[in-house]
C-alpha cells in the first residue's frame, strides 16, 4: 500500500490529547501516524456499520 503525506488542520487541545494518548500506549512518537491511521478506518468502519 502506498503512503500519502497530508496536512490536517486539527484542534491544538485535541492533538495534544491524541499525543499523549498514543504516547501512553505505546511509548513512543513514532507510532502517531499509524494510530491516527487506524483511528480512520475505525471511525469508517463504525459509520458504515451504522448505516446498515
């Protein structure tokens, strides 16, 4: 699968929330991105299912 480099405009708060809630769970930085990855396709997942 390819990777497409983006820019989101989220709110400060909210970020550094999922920040330190990725962090928290994983230890590390480095995992923002596939978290915030997975976090859509959940939240699609979710809403499909919800229409059905």
């Amino acid at each position: 699968m390819s990777r497409r480099k983006t820019s989101v405009s989220v709110d400060d708060k909210l970020w550094r929330e999922w920040i330190d809630f990725v962090v928290h769970e994983t230890g590390s930085t480095r995992k923002i991105s596939e978290w915030t990855e997975d976090a859509i396709r959940d939240y699609m997942q979710k809403k499909k299912e919800a229409k059905k």
